[in-house]
C-alpha cells in the first residue's frame, strides 16, 4: 500500500485516528440474540469469553424477529424455494412471495402499488434520487433533520434543493413561496425523527404542499408496524394516508426482517420500478425474507394489542428516568434519547454498562447526531419487564454518578 510517492496506509490510518480522537469511533458488538428470550443476547467479548445481556437499543422494536409465526413462515419458505432469488427482479428474482408482500404492503397504506427494495436505505436513495429524471426541473425540500439515506438520495437527484429548518412550517411555506407554481417541487421529511423522538407535522405540511402544488414524500420506517389501527404509521394513525403521495418504509424496524419499500399511486410505483438503477440492478430480497415480512405484516395488521402494549412499557421506562432527574428527551414516541453530550463519556459509559450490568446500549455520537448532543438510545419493547428496567436504572444511577454526570435537564 505504499510507493514512493504515495504512503496510501499512512492515509487510511490518519483518518481512524482521527475518528478515535473524537471520540466516535464505532465498536461492533459480537452478540447472538436468543430465539424465544428477546431481549436477551449473549455477548461474545473474545472468543474465549461470553457474558449473557439484556439489549436496550435494537431496531427490532416489537420483537418480531423472533416471533414464532414469522419464524415459521421463513423456514416454510426456504423449504419450498431454496435461500437466494436468483436475481433481480427483472431477471428471475421476482417470486411469488415478492408480488404477494408488494400487495400487502399497498393495501397496508391504502394505495395502489408497492416496490420492495433491498433496503430502506436503498428505498430512500434509489426513489429520491430518480426524481429529477422524472420531473425535469424539480426543486426538493428536505428537512434539515432527515437522515443519511434521504440525504444521499437527494444528492443523487442532482436537481436544486433547499433545507428548510426541523418541522418549521414557516420556513418551509418562505421557499415554496419562492419557487415559481409551474415549477415541480416534492417536500421529503420523516414522520418520526428517531433520534430526537419527535412527529412531523403531518397534516400541515400536506396542506402547504396542497396550497403550493407539490408532491409529498414521507419517511415512515420508524412507525410502520407501531402506529395506526393495523401499523401503517403516523399517517394512518393521523388519518393522512391518503395525503401522501410517496410513503417509504422498512421491512428492517417493527416488522423484525430486512429490506425497504414504497408505496404509491400505480404510475408512481411503475416509473420508479422502471428507472431507479438501485432497483433494476440489485438482487432482490430472498424468497424467505419476503415471506417472513408478509407475514409480520398480516400479524401486526391483525394485534393491535402490540403496539398498546408497547406505548406501555416505553412510557414505563420514561416514568422512571423522569423519576430519577435523567436528562433525556422526554418525546410522544418509542424512542428514548438519554442525553450525555460527550463522545468519549458517552462511549465508556456504555462499555461500562455492559461489561459490569450486562446492559447493550449502544452510544449515538456524531455524525449520526451533531456534536454535543451525544446520547444513548434505549428502545424499549414488549418484552422489556419491570425487572429489566428496575436494573437499568440502578446501574445508572451508579454510572452517572462514576462519571460525574449532571442530573439537570439542560435547555
């Protein structure tokens, strides 16, 4: 890796450094989850060693992926049709598991097609990022606070657009003002920002795209399967659905699988599926995979009770961080941000926690969140009991205090 001109390893070392000096260099937890005992895991320190924990931080947010019906349903599938598609979907890789999920997911948001991508990362850029191609001129508004894959989309639509300040309705109607009415326009934002825990103002932004003539795209993936009469979001639970004119989601959070979709009006759905180069050239979702999130999804349709119980046992956790003066972001989701804002801190705090509690928090720092504003992200589910959360808060309540951390909500 080295020339007489160039030390290329010097270079690749330089910038982990950098990344360790700040602070928020990322460790990969070695862990294997236990089928059947979600949340526990067992967690691999060495390869001679192994200490069993309790997870706080995993995406799998209702326990899904070791729901016995999904289970099943994935196994039965690899038994009638092997592992892997075979392809893309245009060549071979679109089964009868594929078309089946594609219209669950459509009747789920009450629109007329679907297109499941291979993940909600590949969802966001590959659908956002074709835009342009379909509407020669368009202007993109995003709020500032979207996350990384809508971003690299619409970097990739390589069209104009603007930021405009987090769920701030004012500054979003000064640039649609500002574009001329014949100009396309598309406003993309989240419905839950998960990091912050807040909700989009759904409803209101739907009326300034109304007003101004654009089309909107929301990002649902950490709502779908949590909210709504039968899990179809922030929208459906706010009675917006049809409002939406692009609903993206994940197959990856709530529904305990892996893989992204969208779904839309049927001509919406056909010219993505027709031009977006991240569908048309990438292996499609395994046969098992489609039938495990179709699955989820019917189940999660049909269990309201889930997502009560849920809302429950998040509201429990936040009781009790209220109760004990935690700084944490006190948010209407599921998610629950435990405000450390420092790197370093933020990551000894969570070696500390699960090296001597057993408790897998993963820390957040940035570029994921901007700096200072570090935290731990707890996402609590179904499973999480009393007792789980009685542990959590007595081993922080000996770690913040070995690390000095203030019990004061800053402002």
């Amino acid at each position: 890796m080295e020339n007489n001109t160039v030390n290329y390893r010097a270079a690749f070392e330089k910038a982990v450094d950098t990344v360790r000096d700040e602070g928020r260099y990322r460790i990969f937890r070695d862990i294997r989850r236990k089928a059947g005992a979600f949340p526990r895991a067992t967690w691999f320190k060495d390869d001679n060693t192994e200490q069993d924990i309790t997870v706080w931080c995993s995406n799998d947010y209702l326990g899904m992926g070791q729901n016995p019906c999904v289970v099943e349903a994935v196994k039965s599938a690899v038994d009638a049709a092997g592992t892997g598609s075979g392809g893309t979907r245009n060549i071979s890789g679109t089964t009868r598991y594929h078309v089946q999920l594609e219209r669950e997911l459509a009747s789920l948001h009450q629109k007329d097609a679907a297109l499941v991508l291979t993940s909600g990362y590949v969802a966001n850029e590959a659908t956002l990022g074709v835009m342009s191609k379909i509407l020669p001129g368009l202007i993109i508004l995003s709020d500032e606070m979207n996350h990384a894959s809508m971003i690299s989309g619409i970097q990739r639509a390589r069209c104009e657009k603007k930021i405009f300040r987090h769920n701030d309705l004012a500054d979003l109607e000064a640039k649609l003002k500002e574009i001329p009415a014949d100009q396309p326009k598309l406003i993309a934002f989240e419905s839950v920002y998960s990091m912050d825990a807040d909700i989009a103002p759904i409803k209101e932004i739907c009326d300034l795209a109304d007003k101004y003539g654009a089309l909107t795209y929301i990002d649902e993936v950490h709502a779908v399967g949590m909210y709504g009469p039968q899990g179809g979001g922030v929208a459906e639970e706010r009675g917006l659905m049809d409002r939406i004119d692009i609903i993206q989601g994940t197959l990856a959070k709530a529904y305990g699988m892996v893989g992204g979709y969208i779904a839309a009006d049927a001509v919406i759905i056909d010219a993505v599926r027709s031009m977006a180069s991240g569908f048309i050239f990438t292996t499609s979702i395994p046969p098992s995979t489609a039938a495990g999130a179709l699955r989820s999804v019917k189940v999660l349709k049909q269990t309201p009770e889930k997502r009560e119980q849920h809302q429950e046992r998040a509201n429990a956790l936040k009781a009790r961080l209220r109760a004990g003066g935690y700084d944490f972001i006190d948010g209407e989701t599921h998610i629950v941000p435990l405000m450390v804002r420092d790197p370093l801190k933020c990551q000894a705090i969570s070696d500390r926690l699960i090296e001597n509690y057993g408790i897998y928090a993963q820390p957040i720092n940035y570029p994921t969140v901007p700096r200072g504003t570090e935290r731990l992200r707890f996402t609590p589910s179904p499973f999480h009991s009393d007792l789980m959360m009685e542990e959590l808060m007595a081993a922080l309540d000996v770690v913040w205090a070995e690390f000095g951390l203030s019990r004061e909500k800053v402002a």
